[in-house]
C-alpha cells in the first residue's frame, strides 16, 4: 500500500514524496496565523459580500433528519459546529431536496410547507453558534447558503430501495445500478422538466425568506443536475449538443434569479468524471476488498470533463466553456469538485481506508487530492473573475493548513473548503487561524465510517473520533455492519 500521512514526521518529507506523485503543488513550510498575516484569513469578495477569510465547509449529504424531512437533534448539533468552526463561508450545511422524490435517503431534509420554520431555526442555530464564540458582529462576514438538489440516479424517498429519476439510460450505470435499459419509466421526461424546475424556485423562495444569503443549483457526484450535463444520447432540448445539455441548469438559474432578487447563486459542480470502479475480483478476500479497478465501458463514453473517446482522461474544455456560460448568467460563486462518491469514490473523495460499498485505493490517495487541485487551478488560470472553492483537501491530514495556505498564497484557488473533517474536527478552521497547535487526536484518518454508517441506513457523524457518535447506539449496530462485511469478503 501507499505511505500513510502518518509516515511523513516532517514538510521536507512530504514535499519529496509529492514531487513524485504531486509535483508542483505548493507546501508552506510555516503555517501563519491571522495576526502573521496568513492567506487564509484576507477577506474574499463574493459579488456585493465580504466573507470573513477563506475557509469553506462544504455541503454534505445528511441521513439524520426526520422522516419528513425536518432537522432533528442531531442535525442541529452539526449546523452548530459549523457555526463554531470559524470558517466564515459555509457552502451549505448540507444537500436540501426540493421535493420529496428527490430526497438520496429517507431521512434528508426537503422541502415541504410544514418545514420552513424549522429551517429557519436550523439556520438561526448556526448563526448563533458564531456569534456565542465570535461576537455579534462576526455575522456581517459570515456567507451562508443552502444546496438544493435532485438527486436523480439515486434517489431513494422512502428507504434503501432505488427510485430512481435519470436524464437518460446510461449504459455502463444502468446496470450496476440496477436500472433496465428498456424500462422508460425512470426518464425525466421533457414535459417535467418545467415543473421541477418549479420546484427549484420553490425551495429557493424558501431560503431567501428564512435567510440564507445564496442557494447551490447543484450539478456534482452522478446526481441529477450533473447527469443533465453528460446527456450526450438524450433527444430533444434537454440533450444532445453543449447548448441543450447546459439547458436544465440555465434555466433552473434563470428561474431562481428572477423569483429571488435577493439571493445570490452558486454551482457546485464536478469539473470532471469517469467510468464507475469496482475492487479487483481477484484481489478481494481475506476480509480486504481488492484495489479498486474500471468496469468495462464503451465508447464514446458519456461523461461530462473527459475524455469521451478514452474516459480515463480529463478534458476541460466543456468545463471552461461551462463556466464562462455561468458568469454570463452572474453566477456569483463555484465549489468545484469531481467524480462520485457513489461508482468512483477515489476520484471523489481519496481516502486511505474504503466505505463498505467501496474498494482499495487503487493509487496513492495524494495523487487525487493533486487530480482536483490541478484542474481547479487550471480553471482559475482560464476564468480567474470567478470566485472559486476547492475539494480534496481532507486527505492531507496534519499537512493540510501547509498546503490550504500554499494554494490561496499561489492563487490557485480562492478559498479551501473541508467536508468529512469538520464532522470531527470542526475548530480547525479557527484553531489554524489562531496559531494554536493542531489537536492530532481529532483529524480525518479518512476511516471512510462516515459513509459506511449512512449508506447502511445509520445516522452521519464520525464513529471513530466523536464522542457523541462513538457512545451512540448507532455505533454498536456500525461495529456489526463491518464485521459482517469482513466476514463475507473471507468468503
């Protein structure tokens, strides 16, 4: 296997090693505070609204709202450490779906009347959560937004089941998610596109009234806003040519912009993808899933950022296309990511340790942290109006202020978001900007337990560092869940 973060007791050591697996990417060999003038605490200007430094925490998929969609105790617990986190730019606090088909889980937040006030509060408990440690008027350059999302291919309301709402039958994903090709009663058709693009506006009404200062149109990790942009074989004017398969995200952001004045928009995108990995058959066993390798494809191979002739490769050309569109339609900010976690997690997320639906890291995971870094630093380099968050930064672990610092030093991205981090160490934001030393004992080892737990039907959080998750119930029944899975793995 690949040297573990761990390995590295210094930044020389690292450096040397990501000259051969990373070159180029910048290493700080001092991390600053904001009084030393450190990168990540200069203020960034995001169209009319000045956010405080540049930390992000990224929106992540929540599996502990209540069956109707209402945050429950533990998602409040999450949005408060968000608001305690001292990043001053909260992407989103989690996916929010705008109707109850298009929920990932069934325990997700949507939309729905009944559940305004109760979202209202759930934002009211995070802005009072940085006003407890950061004063009152820290919330002047505190940006908060909500994602709305669709989640398409993998839709699953009402329990584990699919059902599924695709943008076209795709014939590498439709069998490995169970999805007949010749069954049609999945597609979208043309017809439903307007209504839920309704439905899009509806939920974005909702956030501008209770007070968030942007909505996410999202369009990443296989879900429905990003499929639209591979629908390379879908008739009609919701596929086809670059035009047609932009269309559903142009006129969704058209939509919110002229129902909601007031709020600002993003797009959190995945810049690239490619084909869906499996663990090698003929390494699995012993309990360890094999390295992690592609299912067999055809070509042209609809993909949105590669390659279509050789999908293994990236192609940012439509990317770069995309986002000069979006700045067109004064889109006032990205969140750039890539990849999914659902058939290629090793693209999406690198991690050293698989979830129990995954496989082995089949290269270094540094080499994916460097794959997103690059290309967003390519596309800051082609569009550099454009206000941009990058991905990937979890896996650097201890090294990880060294190289968030490096980049926004270097200009390659704006602002550095985290995601499965802050589930555990949510005060790294603030202890980094502080000059406090890093408390070791709750960084990411990237486990991958934060997706285990969910994608077996369990509530979010981090087992393995968290107290309040690790003295749950859950934690026991998570405990049974990965025996389990050794156990058939042996087999």
């Amino acid at each position: 296997m690949y040297p573990r973060i761990g390995h590295f007791r210094s930044v020389d050591q690292l450096r040397e090693h990501l000259a051969q697996v990373a070159p180029g990417l910048p290493l700080d060999e001092q991390v600053l505070s904001a009084s030393d003038g450190s990168p990540l605490a200069a203020p960034l200007l995001i169209g009319d609204f000045e956010v405080g430094n540049r930390w992000c925490i990224h929106p992540m998929e929540g599996w502990d709202a209540t069956p109707d969609g209402r945050p429950s105790e533990h998602t409040i617990r999450r949005w408060h450490n968000f608001g305690r986190s001292g990043a001053k730019f909260i992407w989103a606090g989690e996916a929010f779906a705008v109707l109850h088909e298009g929920r990932a889980n069934p325990h997700q937040l949507y939309y729905r009347p009944e559940n305004v006030e109760p979202m209202r509060q759930l934002l009211a408990a995070l802005r009072q959560a940085h006003a407890e440690r950061f004063g009152h008027r820290a919330l002047d350059s505190l940006l908060v937004g909500l994602q709305l999302t669709h989640s398409g291919r993998f839709c699953r309301p009402n329990s584990k089941a699919l059902e599924p709402r695709i943008a076209y039958h795709h014939p590498v994903l439709d069998p490995k998610f169970g999805i007949d090709p010749r069954d049609d009663r999945p597609l979208l058709r043309d017809e439903e596109i307007p209504r839920l693009i309704d439905d899009y506006v509806v939920a974005a009404k909702m956030a501008q009234a209770v007070g968030f200062h942007f909505v996410d149109v999202k369009a990443c990790h296989g879900y429905l806003g990003h499929e639209f942009l591979s629908a390379f074989d879908r008739p009609g004017p919701y596929g086809g040519s670059f035009e047609n398969r932009t269309r559903f995200m142009r006129e969704t952001i058209a939509a919110v912009r002229a129902e909601c004045p007031q709020l600002m928009i993003g797009v959190r995108l995945s810049l690239f993808d490619m084909p869906p990995f499996m663990p090698d058959p003929a390494k699995t066993g012993g309990g360890k899933f094999g390295p992690g390798i592609p299912h067999a494809y055809s070509t042209p191979y609809s993909g949105f950022g590669c390659n279509r002739m050789h999908p293994l490769e990236i192609d940012l050309s439509e990317p770069v296309r995309l986002i000069r569109m979006l700045c067109e339609q004064r889109v006032e900010m990205l969140n750039l990511t890539a990849g999914s976690p659902y058939y290629n997690p090793h693209i999406q997320r690198p991690a050293y340790y698989p979830p129990s639906d995954g496989y082995q890291p089949p290269e270094d995971p540094l080499v994916g942290c460097w794959r997103q870094i690059n290309a967003v630093r390519l596309l800051k380099e082609q569009v550099p109006e454009m206000p941009m968050v990058g991905t990937a930064y979890t896996y650097f672990q201890d090294y990880l202020p060294h190289v968030a610092q490096a980049v926004v030093r270097a200009g390659w991205v704006d602002s550095v978001g985290v995601g499965r981090l802050v589930l555990s160490y949510w005060d790294l934001p603030d202890d980094v900007l502080q000059g406090r030393p890093l408390q070791t004992k709750r960084i990411c080892r990237t486990f991958s337990d934060c997706t285990t737990a969910p994608r077996n039907g369990l509530i979010s959080g981090c087992y393995p560092l968290d107290h309040y998750y690790k003295e749950a119930a859950d934690a026991a029944k998570l405990k049974l869940v990965k025996t389990e899975l050794r156990e058939e793995l042996k087999s």
